[in-house]
C-alpha cells in the first residue's frame, strides 16, 4: 500500500511530501526543512519508518520548496529533479531568499527534467506528471490515478490558488492550467497543497471562489 506522509517546514509553512511503498522505496517531494532541527525530523521520520529515498522532485524552484534540497543530496546522493523551465528560478533563489531576510543553500543545480506526460515509478507508485504553469513557469503536478490523489505543489490550494505576483507568474495561465489539467480529475481525488490543508477537486470545484463561476 502506498502511503503519503507530510511535514511542514520552514518560516513559508511549506508542505513537504513522502510518497513510499510497503517496501519502504520513497520519493520526496519539495523538501522545505530550513534548519538542522526541521532536518532532523525528516531523517528521523526516514529512519524509523525504514525509508529509503529514490528521488528527489521539486514540484517547482521557488525558496520555500527547494530549502531542504542539500540534506537530502548530501545524505541520500539525490539530485533534484523538476521542469527545465524552473531553471531561472533555481538560478535566483539565494537573491530571493536574501530579499525575504533569509539564508539558502541551494545544492545541486537540476540536470535531470520531467515534462508533461511523463511518469515517475518506483516500486507500487505510479505518478503521471502534469505540467500546470502559472503559479511558476514550470509547475508540475503528479497525479495517482490508481489510489485517486495529487501532489500538486502551489497550483491549487484549500478554497484558494496560487499566488501569481511573483517572476514568472501569470494568473490567466495558472486558472486554465486548473481548469484544463486539474478540474478534469474526478471529484473525489485528493489534492495534497503545497501549503495549507488537503482538499478535493470536488470541493473545490463547488466552493473555491477563484473557480466558481
């Protein structure tokens, strides 16, 4: 059985994903832990639980979810993979992280790139990427059609969406990526948010005011 556990990090209260199967094979996505403490909780979580990390993806290269990056490299010999498009925002986020008063150790610069269609697996997960620009230029999305939920990063959130003020953004593009890759999913698929609680598409598609129309 596939099991998806979170932690939230950093001063963003970003969520940070473990997607693993009986076998302990593990994918994490969006590491946001900050500090050796925030650190230490996921290499405890691993540990106990008898992990052991594949991949490591980034869903998107904004600060808050490429900090922990560096520890998973540094401990498991992971390098990050994301969109190719993330790549001006990789390249800027220590200036980023500077402009919010706080310190990034980027790692490792991404080599290795998804793209829409693609499929991440290993072991009992089977993940579709989906690529939901606006919130970022490459945003991706990972869907599991087989246990119905999606990691879907900043794109969607709790009654709310991504923000779109930042370089990059673009809203026009972020709602037709919502309407065309996200809201098409049945209703009752459950969509893990970058921040924020987990929601389903159901419910956003009756109750989240940026799409109800």
């Amino acid at each position: 059985m596939v099991q998806v556990k979170s932690f939230t990090f950093n001063p963003f209260q970003e969520n940070s994903w473990l997607v693993y199967d009986e076998k302990g094979r593990c994918l994490i996505f969006d590491p946001g832990c900050y500090d050796d403490h925030e650190w230490l909780r996921l290499r405890n979580y691993i540990g106990e639980q008898g992990l052991r990390p594949e991949r490591l993806i980034n869903t998107h290269c904004h600060l808050d979810h490429i900090f922990g990056n560096h520890y998973l490299e540094a401990a498991f010999d992971l390098e990050p993979e994301c969109s190719e498009l993330e790549l001006p925002l990789f390249d800027n986020a220590s200036i980023a992280a500077s402009m919010y008063g706080v310190e990034l150790q980027p790692g490792r610069r991404p080599s290795v790139f998804l793209n829409e269609g693609d499929r991440v697996s290993i072991g009992a997960v089977d993940l579709q990427v989906l690529l939901t620009p606006g919130h970022s230029p490459g945003s991706l999305s990972f869907y599991n059609e087989r246990d119905g939920w999606l990691i879907a990063g900043d794109v969607l959130f709790y009654e709310s969406i991504g923000r779109t003020d930042l370089p990059g953004g673009d809203h026009g593009i972020l709602l037709r990526s919502i309407m065309e890759k996200l809201m098409v999913l049945p209703d009752d698929t459950v969509v893990h948010c970058g921040h924020g609680p987990s929601t389903t598409i159901g419910h956003e598609r009756r109750r989240n005011p940026f799409l109800v129309l």
